[in-house]
C-alpha cells in the first residue's frame, strides 16, 4: 500500500518516520517532494560545488546531489524516489531509486539534465517521494546507512 499525505503526516508527526525538516507543503496526496541540499558534484570531472549560490548545470550531464532532506524510514516501509513531471517535462531524467526500509540519512541522487542548462538552486523541489508499506525486513544495513551530506559511490 502507497502511503497517502494524511498517512505520512501522521507517520512523521509520531516518530515512525523521519523526515528532517519536514515541511508540510512538500506534501502531496501520494508522497512528499524532496529538495536540493547542499552539495552538487559533476559525473564529467569529479568536481564537487556548493549549492549556497545555486549553480548553472550543463546539458546532457550527470549529477550528483544532496538532498535537503534526512531520511528516517522504519523496518516496513520502502520509498521509491521519483522525478517530479515539471523536471521531466524539461528532458531531465533520474534511474530508479529506491531507499530500503531501514534507511537513516541524506540521499544523495543521480539526475542527468536535458539539452538545455537550467540553473539548480538549493531548495528546489526535484523529487518525489513516494512511500509503500512492506513487510518487516532486517533494514538497510548498507555503506550509505547514516549519510550526513553528499556521498560518492564507495566501491
């Protein structure tokens, strides 16, 4: 079952699930929208910007991204991170992403741009958060557990 906004208010407003800060207008009837953190790091050269200013993307590049968010979920929910349509109406594009029941900390995300530059500001809303219910697992226990801003692959 896909958690709705009243599902998750209720959710986070009790502790269950952690969404730091959570704003209520992020909200939708289905998920909650993530932002823009503070990092960004370009996949073409390795390097890695501050979002304070904002920052003027290339066409047809990838990116990786902070969110503003820090992610708190319980051993029975899974979320699944999708692009918010204004985004994809403008040609940008992110893989599938899913956060794995257990998961605690920031995420950090692929999205590759569309063929024109966009300036990206910190705040901006670019995902949605969708979250579904599971059976109890074990919870992540992964290498990413516990992120506190933008993390690079670790192979």
């Amino acid at each position: 079952m896909i958690l709705s906004d009243i599902e998750i208010k209720k959710r986070i407003l009790s502790g269950e699930i952690g969404i730091e800060p959570f704003l209520s207008d992020n909200l939708s009837p289905n998920g909650i929208d993530l932002r823009i953190g503070d990092k960004i790091v370009d996949m073409s050269n390795e390097l890695e910007y501050s979002m304070d200013e904002g920052f003027m993307s290339r066409p047809d590049t990838f990116y990786l991204i902070s969110t503003a968010e820090r992610i708190t979920l319980p051993l029975n929910v899974v979320g699944l991170i999708f692009l918010r349509s204004t985004w994809a109406r403008m040609g940008l594009l992110i893989p599938p992403t899913v956060v794995d029941a257990g998961y605690s900390g920031v995420l950090s995300l692929i999205i590759r741009m569309g063929p024109r530059p966009i300036k990206l500001e910190k705040g901006l809303k670019v995902w949605h958060f969708l979250m579904q219910e599971s059976y109890e697992s074990t919870g992540y226990r992964g290498k990413y557990q516990n992120s506190d801003g933008l993390k690079r692959a670790i192979l």
